[in-house]
C-alpha cells in the first residue's frame, strides 16, 4: 500500500458554510492560491448547482491554480452532475463529487427511500459522473452510521460503476477512533475491489474526535483525508488540516507523508481567519497564539535548557520564528533570568533572588509583565515612567458618504507632533497618520479586539502586533472607545521600536 496521503481540502465548500463565513470569488482565489503553496493535493472548490456565486467560484478557481485537483461537489442528481461538470471545464485537473445519504436515518427520514434503491441511485450517479470526467469521487453520506455490512455493498457497486475515491463520512461526528477505524477495516477487508480506489475519511468533530478519527481511518488504510484549514466548517467543524498534517510529520515511525509545506501552515491559518473573520482560539493546536507558549516555571526551564522537553514540534516548522516565554506570576527564576538576559543584564545568584520576588509582587498585580517593567525591577532609570509616545489628541471623520480621515497628535519627549491621512476606515486613517508621524516602515501582524464582559458600552481591549525590520513589537490598550483603545495600542507597539 502506497505510504502517501492525499490531502483534500475543503476549506471553500465544507469549511465556508458556518454562519458568517462566506467568501467573494476574489477571496476564494486568494485562498486557493495559498492552498496551492502550502501543498494539498485536492481543493473543492464549491458546490456548482447552489448558486451563480459558487458555479463562478469553481470556473475561476480552476484557472487560478494549476497543481492541486480541483473538486466539485455534488447530490447524486443529473443536474447537479451536468453544472459541475461545466464548472469545471477549465480545470487542469478536475474531479467530480458524487453521493447520497447510506445511513438509516437518511434513507428513512431524509430519503424517503429504501437500501437497494440508494445503492442504484449511487451507481447511476457515479456512471452519469463518468460521462464527463474521469476522477470520480463518491460519498456515502452518514457512512458513521452506516452499517459496516451494507456500507460494503454500497461501496462495492460504486467502484464497480467507475468511482476512484470513495469517502467514508462520519456526519455527524459520532463515530469513536476505534470505531471509525474498525469501519475502514471492514471495508479493506471486505469490498473485493477495494485496490481499484483510494478510501477516504472525511470527520466532523462534533465529540473532539475529528483528527483522531481522521488519523485512525489512514492507520487502517484510508489514503485521503479530508480537512480544512483551522477546523472550521458548520456546528462544531471538520477535521483540522494542520493537526492531520504535523500529527503524520511527527511520528515518523508509521511511515507515512504528505505533501505539504508545513513551513506555509500558519501563514494559510491566518489568511482564512482573516478572510473568514472567523478568530483562531488561542489554545487551538499548532495554530493557536498560545500552541508554543510557555507561562509555567517548570515548562519553561525545561524549554529554556533544550526545547524537546517540553516542544515535540519545532515552532519554525509550522512558520512560527520562536517559542514564547510569557513571564507571569508562575513563572519561575529560569524564565525571568533568560528574559533579563536578553535584555542585557546578568545578576548574580543572591541579586536574582530579590529581584524575583519584586517580579512576583508585580506579576500578582498585573496580568502581563512587560520589558519595560522588567528594567523597572533591575533598576534602571528611565527618563520618563510613562510610555514614550503619548496621545494627546484624537479626531476620526468616517460615514457612509465620508471619507474616513483621522487627525492624530502624539507628544514625545516633550515636543507634541500633528498628522492627518485618510484610509480604509477610522483605525486604518490614524494607524497611516502616526506611522507618518514616527517615519517608519512598520507592518501591522495582528489585531484584535476583546470585550472585557458585554454591551455596547463595555470597556474593550485591544492587542495589536507590528513588524520592524524582523522584529516583533506588541502593544495593548483598552478604553470604552475601541477607535482610541485601537490607537493607544499601536502607539503603545511602536513606542517600543527603538
């Protein structure tokens, strides 16, 4: 058996159906672009038949690109087959997704059907798929419970009429790992041309267990996995792309790979987080802001004296530069002695100990220690116990019919300096106006806005993240006027530049 596994992506199809997350053609082509880098082998790129929107999203996405397949997905109707088929015409590579419900509960209640109709109505679907193109792919919809028995047959009879993927669902995330491992087993063990097609899960994570589902399926033979990136997709999302992918990387030992770029993941996670405006949790596996994050005294002596202690993947292998050491009160001396390091001083063992107990009295009252409360806590003097850059004033023009323009003045050291530039919106105009004022080339990374509890009126909490020339800055603000907050918070970032 062949050690690759494919990875289909369904990112634009499965993925873009949680409330709120729809895409324009332009966006789906970004996505598809960078998908492309990052290495899948297989985009579904729509579902053709729904809508104008999707048929052109399918068409544009198959110019786009040219090394991944380009899928379509469809119900086990003509028609639905018919459109795909057309949206896909200017596909390099392109393949049909075809299916039906197997499961008791949809051939009864969703159907209306009985089992050896559905088994014909598979294999007509899949012969009218093979009319038009040659990479057919069927999915027994609710193939989790699905009995193991009549999935076989079910399976059989569509290989048999010309499908070379066959996709083994769990629906609705139901399934156990053992479970839906034993599933594929049954069907290696017992659909008679099973060699003839690749076997495919495709799990949803309704009890946690998508990846592991995921996994346990390729253990027993499935050679596609079918993902998307961050786990989205409706209720509690699919399989995650990156976790399958790092989980296969990691343990060498099953022999098995991919072709993806793992270098590209977070890069591929924030676009779609972006684009979606669906927020990566920070706990979130391999992608989440905390996922090489240490806080704990004990997590980070073991990280700081030889990364594997704690880390069993290298955070560049997934685009992240480095591991984050957050100093908080359980933090222990190992942390606070590394970061006091790096910012140049070096204490003795006696001297450390003071000044340990000073970084705990501060981190019992402040959530985030900063590097400007570190020099505080060494006794170095600073000119001045404030921020550097200061706002003195702030006034946003922005409305439907309006320009957005903003006027920013910020003092420093003394002397108070005025910018005003126009932008995108509010925040856009004041982020051009001060990186007007400080003449730097600086790049926003992140930002976010938190509510501290609920309202319209609530006090809200902004972190941003900037670039300078390779280095990271972070900033943090919160004011009930999250255009200030916003601000103050860039500045606070910038202010940091030396």
């Amino acid at each position: 058996m062949s050690n690759k596994v494919y990875i289909f992506d369904t990112t634009l199809r499965d993925g873009e159906q949680v409330p709120g997350c729809q895409l324009n053609t332009i966006e789906k082509i970004e996505v598809a672009k960078q998908l492309e880098k990052l290495g899948v082998d297989i985009i579904e790129a729509g579902f053709p038949v729904s809508s104008p929107g999707d048929f052109n999203s399918v068409v544009e996405i198959s110019k786009a690109v040219s090394n991944p397949t380009i899928c379509a997905l469809t119900r086990a109707v003509k028609k639905d087959i018919e459109v795909a088929a057309d949206a896909l015409k200017f596909a390099k590579k392109g393949r049909i997704h075809t299916g039906i419900g197997t499961s008791f509960y949809h051939i009864n209640y969703k159907l209306n059907s009985n089992p050896e109709e559905i088994i014909q109505r598979a294999v007509e679907a899949v012969k009218y798929a093979r009319n038009f193109i040659d990479d057919v792919e069927f999915y027994a919809e609710d193939a989790g419970r699905t009995d193991n028995e009549y999935l076989a047959r079910v399976v059989e009879a569509v290989i048999a009429a010309g499908a070379t993927t066959i996709n083994i669902p769990d629906t609705t995330g139901y399934c156990l790992p053992q479970e839906y491992g034993e599933k594929i087993a049954y069907l290696m063990n017992n659909v008679p041309n099973v060699d003839k097609a690749i076997l495919s899960t495709h799990c949803h994570n309704d009890l946690g267990m998508a990846t592991a589902n995921s996994i346990s399926g390729v253990l027993n033979g499935a050679r596609q996995v079918e993902v998307t990136v961050n786990g989205i997709g409706e209720r509690a999302g699919n399989t995650s792309l990156e976790e399958v992918a790092m989980a296969i990387k990691s343990h060498k030992d099953l022999d098995l790979e991919t072709g993806i770029n793992s270098k590209e993941i977070i890069k591929s996670s924030r676009l779609v987080s972006t684009l979606m405006r669906m927020p990566v949790q920070p706990n979130k596996a391999i992608v989440g802001r905390n996922a090489f994050a240490h806080s704990s005294g004990i997590h980070q002596d073991g990280v700081l004296k030889n990364r594997e202690n704690y880390e069993i993947i290298d955070p560049a292998e997934v685009g992240v530069k480095e591991s984050s050491i957050v100093l908080t009160a359980r933090s222990g001396r190992a942390a606070l002695k590394h970061r006091l390091q790096v910012l140049g001083y070096d204490f003795e063992p006696a001297e450390l100990d003071e000044v340990y107990q000073r970084f705990l009295d501060l981190a019992d009252k402040k959530k985030d220690i900063t590097d400007e409360d570190l020099q505080i806590l060494a006794g170095r003097e600073q000119e001045q116990k404030n921020k550097p850059l200061q706002l003195e004033l702030l006034q946003v023009i922005c409305g439907k019919s309006t320009v957005p323009t903003a006027t920013v003045q910020v003092s420093f050291n003394g002397d108070v300096f005025t910018e005003t530039a126009s932008g995108n919106g509010p925040i856009d105009a004041a982020f051009t106006a001060i990186k007007a004022l400080i003449k730097r080339r600086v790049r926003l990374e992140e930002f976010l806005i938190q509510a501290i509890t609920r309202g319209s009126d609530d006090l809200g909490k902004v972190h941003v993240q900037v670039e300078h020339q390779g280095q990271t800055y972070y900033g943090f603000a919160a004011h009930t006027d999250i255009i200030t907050a916003s601000v103050e918070a860039f500045l606070d970032a910038v202010g940091k530049i030396a």
